[in-house]
C-alpha cells in the first residue's frame, strides 16, 4: 500500500514538472520574441506642459519630421529645435531655417512636412531604434520672451 502512494505521487510529480518546466521555456520564448522583435516595441512622442506631438517620423536620409501642436493660450513662434539621447544632456539647439508660428490650438510641422526646415538627429539608420529628448524654443508673439519645451521621442528608422 505503501510503495502505492510512493509510486503515485512520483509520477505526480513528473508529470507536471514537465508541465512547469514547458511553461517556463514557453514564457521565456516569448519574453525573448517580445524583446529582439522591433514590432513589440511601442512607439512614442511627448511633451511636457502645453505642447503635444501630432504626428512624427524619423527617416535616415531626411531626417526629423515633427508635427507639435500647442495650447498655451495664445500664439507661438518657434525658433530652434534640438534632439539629444541623452535624457539628462543638455540641449544643443540647431536655428530653424524657418521660424514656425503656431496659432492657439492648432499643430504645425516643426521639422520636415511643409516646414521647410531640415533637421538631423544623429545618424540613425534605417530599422533602428530611435529613443531622443526633443526641444524647443519657442515664444508667444505679444511678448516675445524665449521659453523651452522639451519632450520624449521614441520611434523606428525608416
């Protein structure tokens, strides 16, 4: 009777520490998948305060094309932008070519689009992973006094 329960509760366990074990190799296989597969991984665009991300690409030969709109409570001009991968760097603003004012409300092309302002960040390639702190300065058109934005980008290289 003895070696009965022994044998019943050896094969028990057996039978599902293969169990385990398969769940295991199962969760690990599609932690790995999740992790190497660039189609898991979520794409991004904030800022801080009273700006927003519209729409946003960042392509290897034609750089940055960011579409930010603003609520600030009265119209916006922007003057420089500048990305860096550094969260805690410091900002190394590029000038715009040209300016972009941008109505309470409403989003406009910073970079890119109908812009006409041309903007590299980096040299990233195609199918990269682009994580960049993005910032501008800007200021309201009565006052004219230069404030900054800045905001988190994460995208795919196209």
């Amino acid at each position: 009777m003895r070696a009965e329960k022994a044998q019943t509760a050896v094969e028990f366990l057996t039978s599902n520490s293969g169990a385990v074990v398969l769940i295991l190799l199962l969760v690990v296989l599609l932690f790995y998948i999740g992790i190497s597969n660039s189609s898991f991984k979520q794409q991004s665009c904030s800022f801080e305060g009273f700006f927003s991300c519209h729409s946003y690409k960042i392509d290897s030969s034609a750089g940055l094309a960011l579409e930010t709109g603003q609520a600030t409570g009265g119209s916006v001009i922007v003057y420089a932008i500048s990305c860096t991968s550094s969260p805690e760097g410091l900002p190394v603003f590029q000038a715009l070519s040209n300016a972009v004012f941008i109505p309470h409300g409403d989003y406009r092309y910073i970079a890119g689009g109908n812009s006409g302002n041309i903007i590299h960040c980096g040299a990233p390639e195609r199918g990269d992973s682009f994580r960049q702190k993005i910032c501008l300065v800007y200021s309201a058109v009565d006052f004219r006094v230069n404030h900054t934005a800045c905001g988190n980008l994460a995208t795919r290289v196209e």
